[in-house]
C-alpha cells in the first residue's frame, strides 16, 4: 500500500498551496488505500471493525496525512492524535470561517480580472479556485450572480461578447459563461482573418431545433443559448456530427472550420435559407460580436444600433443619396450561404432632433433583412455612446447626435427615420438654420455679417457660407478696440482698477501709455488721479460737459455690450443679478468678433496676431453638468449654469443653483440644445402672448477713458451702471420659514411632495393653477366669513396686529376614489404674539400612532366599519378668549374700509392658541354626546350602545377615525358631528397621516401600508435607482462621534448633505408602520449635530432597503392572540458614551402595534442589567396597551412579556444578588410589584424566537426576515 501511494504526485501542503485542490487529491489518495472513514473519526467508523482494527486504520490514515504535509504546518498539528482531528485542524488553518477570511476570499472574486492578451483558461482556472474555497467556506452564491461576476472580470476588448451574452437571453448560470468563454476563446485562435480584399461578416443561423445537430436546450426553455459546453475529456467515445470521427464534437470539429475559411473567400453570393433569426457576428479575428435579430422575412425600415459591426449596412438601394457599386466583398451565413456586398454609399436619416444627418460608408447588401448603423464606425470618427435605462445615446462633445430605443428582444432601434427622394436631395448633415442659431448664441447674439465674415475665414466649423458689483468700467483700445471689463462695488474704485490694468498692458505689450481720453467725472478729476497720471507721462484728453460724441468709441461700446447683456440674461433666463457676468462673456465675445474699424478683424487678432479660437464657445446661461469626485453612490456631476469664461484659467465658469456658488470647472458637458429647443419654442409662439421683459440695468454716463500706447490712440471705458436695483427680499430658510404654522402642517410627511405649491399669492394667482388656487382662496373666505371669524374694526391705540399669509398644498387623491385637492389656508403668523397677553396655555393633544394601530388591530379582529371624517376648517370652530386684531387678507380687502383690521372672534391657524382651542371645543362636542375619552389617550373616544356594542372614535387634529359593528352606529354619529362642525365625509378609510388603509373583507385582513410615501422619499432624495439591500443596515457600519467632520473639506461637504431632512423623513416612516427600521433610524439619528460622510452613507443604506422594501406593510388578521411583548437589549451598543439598547415591539393578533428602539439612559455594568432596564421600559408600554384595551372593552387579563435573559427575568421577580443590583436606579425597579401583582407576566424566549433582537442590533438576512414574519410585517 505505500508503495502504490508513492505514484501519486500530491504536493506538500504549505502556505501557499490550493487546499480545495489539496483536499481532493488527498481524500483520493485516502479512498484508494480504504482509509477514507478515518477522517470522520473513530467513532463514525462501521461497527463491524474492532477497536483494535478502528485504531490502526486511524494511524495509517494519521500517518499519510503528516507525510503530505509541509514542515511549517506539520509544527501546528503535529498535537493532533487523530486523522478526523487533524483533518478538522488543517481546515482551520487553511480554511477559515471566519468573517475575515470570507471578506479576503470574497474580495478575491470580485477584485479578479482577466489582463488584455492573458490566457483565458488561467483565468477561469483561477475563477474555479476561489469558487472551489467559497464554497468550502460554506459560501453561496447564485449561479447566476457568479455568471455576472465573470462577465464583469473581462476586459473592455469583450465588451461586445459581454453584450451579446446578456442580450440574447433572459437568464444565465456560470456554466453557460463558461462554456460560451471557452468556446469563443478557441473560436478566436481558430478563424483565420479572410482575404484583405474582401469584407466579411459571419451571420450564423440559429439551426432548427429539431435536427440531429441540435446541441441547444430543449422546447420547454424557449430555446435561449446553447448546452453546457464539454471538455475534451468528456468527449471521449462522442462523434461528430459533421465529419462523423470520433473523440471530438462538431464545435471542435477542424474540417469545419477549414469549410467555414473557404467558403469565405471563394463564395460569391447565394440566399441564405434560413433567414428568419440571425446572430450577426463580425470576422472573429477582431474578436468582437454584433447581435441582429431578424424576426420575419420582410425588410425593415428600422436602424438597429450595433456595437459589433465594422460599417453601416442596408437592405434598401432607394435609400442611397450617392451610391458607387463594388465587386467583391460577402457576409458569410451560418448556413454556409453568403450575401454579396453590392455597393457602397451615404443615406441621410432625420434624427429624434428633426436634424438631418448623413451616414457614410453605408454597404449595400440586398439580402440583409435589418438596416446596421455601426457604433465602432461611429467610435472611430469620434463619436461615444452611453446606455442607460433602455436608451442608447450617441454624441459627440455635449451634442447628442443619436438616440435608441431598446425593443422587446433587446436591441437598440434608432429613433428616427431614413430620409428619401428630393427631401434627402435638399437636406444637409446638420440643418443650417440650427447651426447657425446655436452660433449665434455662443457669439453672444453676434450679427450675422459678423457670423458670415468669421465662416468666411474659416474660423467657424459647420456654419454656412450664406448666412456683486454695482458698476462696470471698460477700458478700449483704440488700435485694436480691444476691450477690458473691471467690476467695482464704488466709483471710489476706479484708481485702483485702473493702475492693475496699466500694470498689465505695459508688461504684456512692453509698450507705455501715451494719451488718457475720460469725461469730467470726480473719480477721473480727484488729485490722486491727476498726480499718476503726471507722473506717469501721460497726456490727458477731457470731454466737455453734456458732449459724448468726443468719446464715441467708448459709448458705443458700453451701448453695445448692455445690448448684449440683454439679450444673454433673456435667452438664459437669468435674473439681473447675473448682470456683470453676462457683461463680462460679453466683452470676451466682442474681443472675438469682427470690427469694421478694422478691416472686420478681431480685436483679439490685431492685439495678439493670432486668430481667436473659438472651438471651446458655448452659449451663455446653457445647462452645464460639472463633474464632481464624491462617494461611489453619490451623482457623478451636478448641474450648472454656464457663466462664461474665466480669465487666466483653462476652465469654464459656472453656477451651481444647489449650492449657490460660482464654480470653476474643466469636465463639463454642456447641454446647448435645450437653449436651441427654447429659441424654436419662442419663434413659433403666438407674439400677442408674449410677455415683453423689461431690463432695468440703467446705465449711466460715467467717465470714459481714451489711452493710446505709444503709437495706439485708444478710446476708453464708461462705467456700466446697474443702480436703483430691486434688492431681494430677505427670508429665512424654507424649512423654518413656517415654523409656528405646525399645527396646520398635518404632518412631517407632508413634505416630501414631487408637485411645486406657490409660496404666496403673488405665486397663485400668477401660475398655471391660478384659477384652482382662486377658487380654494375664495372657498376658504366663505368658510371664515360664515363662521364669524372675525369683525371689522379700526384698530385700538396702543394694539398691535397680527400678520397673516396664505398657505397653498395641494393634496394628492386616492386613484380611483378622489381627485386631488387643492387647498388653501389663511393663516395667522402666530410667532409675533406675545405670551401672556395674547396667548396662554397652547398644549393640545393628538392620538397616538399606537392607538391608531391598536383600532385597526380591533377593527380587524372584529371585522368592524371603518369610515373617515374630515373636519372642514377646525381651527375656525375654536372660541378665543383673548383680544387678537389681525391684518386683513392680501387679495381680499374690504373696499373702502382699507384701513380696518381683523378683530377675532374665533381661533384660526397659526395662532398660538388655536389647536388647544379647537381641542377643547370638540371633547366638549364628544363628552356631551355620552362619548367618553380614554384615560390612556386624550384623543381616543369611546360609547357603549344598549346592545353592548362599541362606537370608537380617534382625532388627530381634523382627521377621525370611526369604527363599529353597524354601519348605521356610524352615520349617527357622521350625523352628530355634522349638525356641529362642517365635515366633509370620506366614507370608508383609505388613508390617514399618509398610511394607506386597504381591507380584505373576504380574507378579514387589513393592510397599513406607507408605498406612496416612501416612494417620494426615495425620489426626493435620488434613491430611486439604487441597488436595494436586504437589511436595514449592514453589520459593517461601526458608527460613533469619531466619524463626524474633522477637515475644514468634509465641514463644507456634509454641509450640502441634507442629513437632518433624511433622517426625520426616516424617522416618520418608522414610527407609522416600518418596525423594521427601528435600529437603523436609532443609530443614525444620533448624529445629526454632526454628521460625516460614513453617517450619510449609513443614511442612504437605509433609503436603498426601503427601494427594495417599498411594499411591505402591516398585515393585521382575525385572530383570537392578545397582547405579546417582545424585549430586548444590546450590551454596551453605543460606541460613544458605552450605553446599552432597549428594543421592544408589541403584537396583537400577530400584528406589531407599538415598538420602540432606544439608549438607555444609564451605562448598565452588565447584560443582565442591561436585560433588567430593558424589560422595565417594556413593561410600563405593556401597562399602557392594556389599559387601553381595557377600555375599548378587549378583555385581556394578563399580558405576556417575553425576554431572552433567564437572569434578568429571575431578577424581576425577587431581590437576589443585592451586591450585584444595589446601584440600580429605583425606578427600575417598579417592574417588581407589577409582576408580583399578576398585571404583567414576564416569560423566557429562545434568543431566535424573539422578535425584539432586530430592534437592537444588525441581523443577518435569514434571522431578520423571521423576526419580520413573527410581528406581522409582509410584502
């Protein structure tokens, strides 16, 4: 038996030997001797052995064990006294479980990339180890993920092969990647590249399924790819189907392959058979691919985009604009057959755009059935192309020239059509017109004999032959009317500005300045001026009072650049604070345009002489896309608006809206024909409709200067005046600008909305809605009016009013039950009350979240009616007891008493007092009508009728809740509340707080659900397309205070984060149906004074669960379960201050209806401290839920608490370890009398049973989505 061992060539085992591989070989090697059941240990061996025998084939096994293993890792088992111990240590040492090594293994696999030129077989045999070591970590993948892994491992020279494997099936497994990489990779060592002469193509036919030549899969798999790909080995005893030898198949088959290379070169032109589905490849010499479905047997009049083809091809000869016939050159099908290259032209296709273009190089081949535009002819002429949510683009610089659309078997079709007959006769490359309005506005709105002058010299590419400060000085070259802009905040500037420009000119000219022409303003005539410019040497030239035209040049000039200016703020759309940065690119312009007082050169030439470039213009005020460099889920650029060009600094200037700052940037894409859309759109608008836009940058007639150097006699500036400009009106930010208006804001939900509402009258009255916002308006004026609100008075000495706005929401309907809603509110602006004369208690309350889910709970164990009331104006319908005097209403003032003011009679919103006042009138309202309001919530109100039934009511502000076994009980109480208040009923609940109601009667479910919510969350903050995750947050995340800011950077960056509005929107989604974001919303929320960018990361983590989770909800059912709590705490979680976490959730009919997750507020020494705290904090809600039931009349005698601490539940039972507890804080221990008097009782759980443990800590997937299960969270 040794000797036979010995033929086996098993390497040693040492640090760097493949140990999946190793564990084969060695098993074989142990197999092959009958030592095998050794490794399972002696115990595990059959029982017909003795122990004598048992032991003696543990030692063999033992024994060639340690002759296979290498010095240095015999030193670590050499203490192993068993084959099964020693086999069980080897895996220890050379397989890790640990979470380490599976991050090493798994960084591994996705860090592994095959190198341009390197072999692939290494490749793949690497790709086999990792796999063979993952999965002996007991790691598992989906094949089809490991499918997509090795796709994206290849190089950017299998693009088109990556291509054509995802686009020619729906699905695929690793296997299917590797056969097909296999394949291909021999395929390319194969082929020989054909005869220069010719140009070939291969376009192989998909052959029917039903031959003997069939290596596809079967019907039942709709016949996507081919089969599973065999190695040599097992092809052993196989037969090829073409040559009928044995030892190989047909795709290994040479003589096939010498077939496929003749035909090639020597056939002429035959129709293929099948032409009803065609792969088309291009040579494989060129290793790459192109994919063409054919579906029929008719000629598309379609383009279909190809990454892989060499040239445009196209069935249709009509088509051709100029056409010239060729000899030779076929596409070879795979059927043997090939189609003949008739000839080569140009087809003009009208674009998405409506802009003609011309394709070139187009092949004619008669029996194609699609029409090909080339994507790596279009690569090679400088063109790229970018796929993104089913649509190709194709452009060139900023200019998108070409758009796809992805069809139903996956491939682009261009969106255009082919343009034929006289109308391609007339049409050119790009439309004229357009060009020449594009250059028009990259010119700054040069005229057009300028526009024709430049083309004339060439210096235009495509246009055609036919056709902060509050003043600007300008200083103008005579010689070269070149022109020089400074921007001075005061006149008092103008020195200054004028010795860095002399500085400037005379170092960059080695020239003096020899004459000064100004006007006779103070700034040009104070003594420090007079004194340089003597001791300077230079002469100067002053107008007379009132005579301009004695400095001509430098008015026209000023004249010339407002004109600009005008022109640029208008086609930008930009308001007249961007004044001095249109005035700017506009001198840059002019500098570049032809002057006739210069034989119509440029300025810039005559300075310079060098002709300008003029390659980098764009149009001033286009949409900009700046590049940024954030984090890997961050957008990749930000958009901009182009300013112009920024002096000295290869780089454009730009706005940046968002961050309302001016940024210098190098990558930038620019958007210019959206401007081109928005000048197509004004031309063809009716001129009667036009608003005429009145600029109001004055100019006045400031100093003028005229410097000459030497022998240049130069005309010079006149300030550019913007005065008397309308300054904006200061506000505090948006998100505090109503903060006392929260009693109206129904809740933080309300937010997050896609639809813009005006911010004040001005705004409604003026946008598209104006005549729905007036009408809301004028429904709100009846309303206070026939309420009483107020009285008409002058105002008393000594009193002062209150302001008061309108607010505008306009509230999405239910689809399919009611429209959406616009609504308007007059509301008072409360914060300029004054406390204790004005106002004095404002406390009012709302239903709890946990009420609300409690009824539903009821409702849906009971089967009861559920309708909603909506109480119209409740604020109005609160009685004041206070003197208020309030300002009367913008846009309705009482004619001829303008001067009166508002003397209120009844609360209205935004007053301080005017929720607690509504409050009191309607428990007043309730109470009177033999309602009585719970102890446990001010807002729940409750009535036993005679027949023992329940009538429940909740309020939250002006929304109610009702419910009760008889419809009839309901619309009593509709009845009621409607003699008293104006309701507006809504009849069965749908929706409340933004939680969505919806019943199942026939299956006694009721849902809660927040999809409509999250979705605008996710929109808000551009979440929308992320990659979902499984979990809340990942157990990699080890947030504390040491990741807030440090940098002065990573201040100024988390200072753009919207951190605070992300984690509040969270926040709401979590306390009104997502238990299962309790942890996550917790550990973030910490932070939100200073947050750093592993935070944020957090934060969006959270927001890509919630893409993936957006249906999940509440699902309560019909069952008899009472109230179960679940607790939990996590020892020590806060890396901070080393507190604990309290996690509990409660249930009713397996239902979560109250949850929380939160620090402790003292550091517990201990688990069981931190379990003993934790069930103290569960126990008080269990006290609340179940008076509060108790009252709804649910009999729950005794509610249970489950806990995975023993000791902490034998601690709430009797005062044991009185050294280990004695720092406990008392009110802890308040748990102890509870229990003791039977109220609640406290049980043991198996840590894996117990819900709560998703509340304190990060899960894997499989224990979270069981703790969902078990508290009734369901997509």
């Amino acid at each position: 038996m040794v000797m036979a061992s010995l033929k086996y060539e098993i390497p040693l085992l040492d640090r760097n030997t493949r140990f999946a591989l190793w564990q084969i070989k060695m098993q074989a090697v142990l197999a092959q001797m009958d030592l095998e059941d050794a490794l399972l240990g002696i115990d595990k061996m059959p029982s017909t052995l003795t122990d004598e025998e048992k032991k003696r084939k543990d030692r063999k096994a033992l024994t060639q064990l340690h002759l296979h293993l290498s010095n240095e890792i015999l030193q670590d088992v050499m203490k192993e006294k068993t084959a099964a111990a020693l086999w069980k240590r080897l895996e220890q040492i050379c397989m890790s479980k640990t979470l380490t090594s599976k991050l090493h293994m798994k960084q591994r696999l996705y860090a592994h990339r095959l190198e341009e030129g390197a072999s692939v077989h290494e490749h793949l045999t690497v790709f086999k180890e990792i796999l063979s070591n993952l999965e002996a970590m007991e790691v598992q993948y989906d094949k089809e993920d490991l499918g997509l892994i090795l796709l994206c491992s290849l190089p950017l020279s299998y693009s088109t092969f990556r291509d054509t494997i995802l686009y020619s099936r729906e699905s695929l497994t690793v296997d299917e990647v590797y056969d097909s990489l296999t394949s291909y990779d021999k395929m390319k060592h194969l082929v020989v590249k054909p005869d220069s002469q010719g140009e070939g193509l291969i376009v192989r036919g998909r052959q029917d399924r039903n031959t003997d030549d069939d290596r596809g899969r079967t019907q039942e798999r709709n016949h996507r790819g081919k089969s599973k790909g065999r190695s040599k080995s097992s092809n052993r005893g196989k037969t090829c189907n073409f040559c009928k030898k044995k030892g190989h198949i047909k795709s290994e088959c040479y003589k096939l392959q010498n077939k496929i290379k003749r035909e090639a070169a020597n056939q002429k032109g035959k129709q293929p058979e099948n032409s009803g589905e065609a792969d088309v490849v291009e040579d494989y010499s060129d290793g790459e691919l192109l994919v063409a479905s054919v579906n029929d047997s008719k000629v598309s009049e379609e383009w279909i985009l190809d990454s892989g083809c060499t040239f445009h091809m196209s069935p249709n000869r009509d088509w051709f604009t100029t056409y010239e016939t060729v000899s030779e050159g076929v596409v070879l099908m795979g059927n043997d057959a090939s189609c003949k290259i008739a000839g080569v032209g140009t087809i003009k296709v009208k674009m998405f755009d409506g802009v003609v273009r011309t394709l070139s190089g187009v092949r004619y081949v008669p029996e194609l059935k699609r029409n090909l535009i080339s994507l790596s002819t279009l690569d090679s002429k400088g063109y790229r192309y970018t796929a993104e949510s089913g649509v190709l683009k194709i452009s060139k610089g900023s200019l998108v020239v070409m758009k796809g659309q992805r069809k139903t078997a996956k491939l682009y079709v261009l969106q255009g059509s082919t343009v034929t007959g006289d109308a391609a006769v007339a049409s050119s490359s790009l439309s004229d017109d357009d060009i020449t309005k594009l250059w028009h506005m990259r010119l700054g709105h040069m005229s057009e004999n300028g526009m024709v002058e430049l083309s004339k010299r060439g210096l235009l590419d495509g246009v055609p032959s036919r056709g902060g400060a509050n003043y600007m000085l300008t200083f103008i070259d005579d010689f070269s009317r070149k022109v020089w802009a400074f921007f001075l905040k005061q006149k008092s500037d103008v020195i200054s500005a004028f010795k860095s420009w002399k500085i400037m000119i005379e170092k960059q000219t080695g020239k003096q300045i020899k004459y000064l022409r100004t006007d006779n303003g103070l700034e040009f005539c104070s003594d420090e001026f007079n004194r340089l410019s003597k001791s300077e040497g230079i002469v100067r030239h002053l107008t007379v009072r009132h005579t301009p035209q004695q400095n001509g040049v430098a008015e026209r000039m000023n004249k010339t650049i407002m004109e600009k200016v005008r022109c640029m703020l208008s086609n930008a759309n930009l308001p007249k604070s961007f004044w001095a940065e249109a005035a700017s690119t506009a001198c840059f312009l002019i500098n570049r345009s032809p002057s006739v007082a210069i034989e119509k050169k440029t300025p810039q030439e005559v300075w310079s002489g060098n002709p300008a470039n003029y390659s980098d213009l764009k149009i001033f005020g286009c949409p900009a896309y700046a590049h940024v460099n954030n984090g890997k889920l961050e957008p990749r650029s930000i958009k901009c608006v182009f300013l112009g060009y920024k002096a000295g600094v290869k780089g454009y200037k730009l706005w940046c809206p968002e961050n309302r700052k001016v940024v210098i940037s190098r990558d930038v894409v620019f958007d210019e024909t959206a401007m081109l859309l928005n000048l197509s759109l004004k031309d063809s608008s009716n001129k009667e409709n036009q608003k005429q836009v009145e600029h109001q940058i004055n100019t006045e007639s400031t100093p003028q200067i005229s410097t000459k150097i030497e022998n240049r006699v130069a005309s010079s500036p006149q300030y550019s005046i913007a005065k008397n400009r309308t300054k904006r009106e200061i506000k505090p930010p948006k998100k505090y600008a109503e903060a006392d208006l929260v009693a109206y804001a129904l809740n933080v939900a309300e937010d997050i909305d896609a639809n813009q509402e005006p911010s004040n009258y001005s705004e409604a009255i003026s946008c598209e809605d104006s005549e729905k916002w007036m009408f809301a308006m004028q429904e709100e004026m009846e309303s206070l009016h026939k309420n009483k609100t107020w009285d008409l008075v002058k105002l008393p000495k000594g009193k002062k009013t209150v302001r008061c706005k309108w607010v505008f929401k306009k509230k999405e309907g239910t689809l399919g039950v009611e429209e959406p809603k616009y609504k308007a509110r007059l509301v008072a602006k409360g914060y300029s009350q004054v406390p204790g004369v004005d106002f004095t208690d404002v406390f009012s309350p709302v239903v709890k979240h946990s009420s609300i889910r409690a009824l539903l709970g009821i409702v849906a164990m009971h089967d009861l009616e559920l309708e909603q009331l909506d109480v119209k104006t409740a604020f109005l319908h609160g009685e004041l007891e206070e003197d208020i005097y309030m300002q009367q209403p913008e846009g309705f003032t009482a004619s001829e008493k303008e001067d009166y003011v508002c003397l209120l009679k009844k609360s209205l919103y935004g007053l301080k007092q005017s929720p607690r006042q509504w409050y009191k009138r309607f428990d007043s309202f309730m109470t009177s009508h033999d309602f009585k309001r719970s102890s446990f919530d001010s807002c729940v109100y409750f009535k036993k009728n005679n027949d023992g039934s329940f009538v429940y009511l909740l309020l939250y502000v002006d929304d109610i809740l009702i419910a009760a076994k008889d419809k009839g009980e309901i619309r009593k109480v509709k009845a009621q509340l409607s003699e008293e208040f104006e309701m507006k009923d809504l009849g069965p609940a749908k929706k409340i707080l933004g939680m969505e109601i919806l019943r199942d009667r026939k299956t006694s479910k009721l849902y809660l659900s927040q999809k409509g919510y999250i979705e605008k969350l996710l929109c808000r903050f551009n979440m929308r397309s992320a990659k979902p995750v499984s979990t809340p947050l990942a157990a990699h995340f080890r947030l504390s205070s040491t990741l807030s800011p440090q940098s002065d950077d990573e201040i100024e960056y988390m200072s753009h984060v919207p951190y605070s509005s992300a984690v509040g929107s969270l926040m709401y989604a979590m306390v009104c149906s997502r238990p299962d974001l309790s942890y996550a919303v917790s550990a973030v929320s910490r932070y939100m004074a200073n947050p750093g960018k592993e935070h944020w990361k957090a934060v969006q983590w959270i927001l890509r669960y919630l893409r993936g989770t957006t249906d999940v909800c509440l699902q309560f059912g019909r069952t008899e379960d009472g109230v179960i709590g679940y607790v939990d705490a996590d020892f020590t979680g806060d890396l901070d201050r080393r507190r604990s976490l309290t996690g509990y959730v409660f249930t009713i009919g397996g239902c979560a209806i109250s949850w929380k997750a939160t620090l402790q507020t003292t550091v517990a020494l201990s688990t069981t401290e931190a379990e003993y705290m934790a069930i103290t904090e569960a126990c008080k809600e269990a006290i609340w839920l179940k008076g509060l039931f108790s009252e709804l009349n649910e009999d729950l005698q005794i509610s249970t608490v489950f806990c995975d601490s023993q000791s902490a539940i034998f601690l709430t039972k009797d005062q044991m370890f009185h050294e280990r507890t004695k720092h406990i804080d008392v009110r802890y221990h308040f748990v102890r009398d509870i229990i003791a008097r039977g109220d609640i009782v406290v049980s043991k759980i198996s840590t894996h049973e117990n819900p709560a443990d998703m509340m304190t800590k990060s899960l894997p997937i499989t224990k979270f989505e069981h703790c969902l299960d078990l508290v009734g969270v369901h997509c």
